[in-house]
C-alpha cells in the first residue's frame, strides 16, 4: 500500500516524536509498504525533514518527503510547458526544491522582476518585506502564472501561532488583483497527486493518514483515497462526529496502536 504520511500531529508534535509512530512506520515498511511524508510546509528542503525524520527514528529515504515546495516544484516542471522563470517569495528551501527540478528562479527583487518572469510561487517567507511584496503583486498584475504552495492562514510555533503562507498569499493576491491560478497544499489535491505520483502509484489507492480534518481528510476525498484521522493532533473525536457524513474519515484511530490494527485490516483488504 502507499501511506501517505501528514508529519505534524502525526509522527511528531513540534520537536517530539509521538510514541511509537516511528516504530509502527518502521513496520510497515519492512511489510512491504510505500511510505511518503506529506506537509504543506513550504519552509524547508525535503532534505531538513528527512534529517529531522532520521534522528526520530522514522524512515526515510529518496523520494519519501514530497512538501508544498516539492510538490510546487514537480508540478510546475511537468507541465507542458514549464515556466521559463520563476519569481518566488518564499525561503531559500523552496527556491531549491524549483531548482532541484532544473526550474530558473528569479529573487522577488527589481532585478528579478526586470527578467520578465512567466511564473510566481508564492510559499512562506520569513524575509517579507513591503518591497518583496510589492515585486511580486508587479509579477502578478503583468500575468504571469500565479501558484501558491498552500493557503494554511497560521501555523503553530511553540509560543504563538505564526502567520502562514496563506496570510502572504492573501496580500500578493490583494495587490496583485486575482486569486492564484493554482494552489498545491491541502485541502487541494496537488500535494497527494504529487506525491502518489512521484511513487509511481495511482493517488485512489493510497491511504493518507492525517491528524486535520479540513486538510488531511478533505485532501483524500478530493483524490478519492481512503483516509485515517489521527486523533493525536488538531482535531478532536467531537469535531468528527459534527462532520457532515461526506467530510469524515475512513478510520479514526486514537494513536500508533489503533492505526497499526487499521493497516493491517486495509492491507489484508487489498
Ligand atoms: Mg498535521
């Protein structure tokens, strides 16, 4: 089976790992199963999550971290006709996952823009100033292809929640004067397809295991994949059973036990 794994409130809570999920992941591995992490995390090189991954004790290998930045990468680059240049307001992650893929970036800077770039990606950007801002609206309003990494208005930091690459998205889309033309992360299907993809297996007959109903679970339905809500998150047993029918998980599982026993009955089902 291929699991696509949601990180945060799944195998680890900010610094720590949840008990026993590395191990369960471990499992299923050594059973014969296809792991890929999945987060909308636009921040970081996939190769800062499989070091973090690693030293938890989870799996990790080539190909098994797909990110809002990696799944940006990949998506822009198969399209028919991939961007000539891309403006990115965003980290120095994300600027290496587009040129990962053979993808020309330029910075959201005067000498950027004077490159006439045909793509803007925009993720989060720890560095956004007024004048970022306002290059890349510029890049917009001249019609260049306009992809946001995710829309997560906020994301957790250990004292506070910090605002996310939908809050900057919001602005570049405000000054820019329309909506992006595509949005990758959750609860769009792009970051799953992505992933199933570059597995080489089809998205329908994945299992996504996430702790976020309304990005998670409702990601999986977009993709038509079965789904496992970790109830060690966001999302609490209440806000399921308040869920409209159609918006609910496959499975429900409390923590790495109950999960265990899940796979294993959708393993010996398939
Ligand atoms: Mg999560």
């Amino acid at each position: 089976m291929l699991l696509l794994v949601d990180l945060d409130g799944v195998v680890y809570r900010g610094p720590v790992p949840i008990a026993g999920m590395p191990e369960l992941l471990t499992e299923r591995v050594a059973a014969g199963d296809r792991v890929v992490y999945v987060t909308n995390n636009s921040r970081w090189h996939r190769s800062q999550y499989q070091a973090t991954l690693r030293s938890m004790g989870a799996p990790v290998g080539e190909g098994m971290l797909v990110s809002s930045a990696r799944a940006t990468a990949l998506a822009l680059a198969s399209r028919p006709r991939p961007p000539r240049r891309t403006l990115v307001l965003g980290g120095p992650g994300l600027v290496q996952e587009l040129r990962d893929e053979g993808l020309r970036t330029v910075a959201p800077t005067p000498a950027g823009l004077g490159q006439e770039p045909d793509a803007v990606v925009v993720g989060v950007d720890f560095s956004l100033t007024y004048r970022r801002l306002s290059t890349t609206a510029a890049a917009v309003r001249s019609g260049a292809l306009f992809v946001a990494t995710n829309r997560d208005p906020v994301f957790p930091l250990p004292d506070q929640l910090a605002a996310g690459a939908g809050s900057i998205v919001a602005a570049v889309a405000t000054a820019g004067g329309r909506e992006p033309d595509e949005v990758i992360g959750k609860p769009e299907p792009g970051l799953f397809r992505e992933a199933a993809r570059s597995m080489g297996m089809p998205v329908e007959d994945a299992v996504v295991i996430g702790d976020g109903l309304g990005t998670d679970i409702a990601a999986a339905h977009r993709v038509g994949a079965r789904s496992v809500l970790m109830l060690t998150g966001v999302t609490t047993q209440a806000q399921v059973d308040a869920a409209p029918p159609a918006a609910r998980p496959t499975w429900i599982a409390d923590g790495p036990t109950a999960l265990a026993r899940i796979l294993e009955d959708a393993a010996a089902a398939s």
